[in-house]
C-alpha cells in the first residue's frame, strides 16, 4: 500500500483515494499498562517505538509446544508501561483537539 492511499474497512481496492491536504489518517497506538500484583508475569513487551511481542505463555499445552515463536505486531505507536498521560496525549491527541477546536 503507498502512503497516498487509504484503505476501505473492507479492504476492497476499489475505495482508495488520494489523501487531500489537512487530511489526517487513522493512527493506531498500544499502550503497555504496568502489571498488576496479581498478575505473576509480563507475556507483552515493547520491543521499540513500532513494535510489541507477544510472548506464548502457555508452553506447557502441546499443541502449542512445537510452536517455538513469539507473536510480533507492529503500530502506529507503541507506549511502554513507563509512559504517562500526558506523552500519551501529546503525541495521539493534541492535534486533534486543536483542530477541532479551530473548526
């Protein structure tokens, strides 16, 4: 996909559009929330800005044992368990608000 596309919610390419200027895409943001004291271990981490990995937890079940990876998945943005609102509002939210504000 080039970036001057969007994408249909059905994934159709019929529906792909240049983007106009002052045109926003949606953004998707991962926030890693800090574990809580019952939980006994983190199974998702943060592996960058981009990425997170999904540890398979369940190593004892056998259909999963001969699976010997991690499940990684890449965002728009991702959010270690040490970020705070206000970074998270900075970089997911500011701007829209401004412009709705603006009209």
């Amino acid at each position: 996909m080039t970036p001057e596309t969007t994408p249909s919610s059905s994934g159709s390419d019929n529906s792909k559009r240049p983007l106009k200027s002052g045109e926003e895409r949606l953004m998707v943001a991962v926030r890693i929330r800090p574990l809580r004291n019952d939980e006994p271990q983190r199974v998702l981490y943060a592996l960058n800005k981009k990425n997170v990995v999904l540890e398979d937890s369940d190593k004892s079940d056998v259909l999963r044992s001969k699976r010997g990876y991690d499940k990684q998945y890449s965002f728009d943005v991702v959010f270690g368990e040490e970020s705070t609102q206000e970074e998270v509002y900075e970089i997911t939210t500011s701007s829209l608000v401004k412009d709705v504000l603006n009209g």
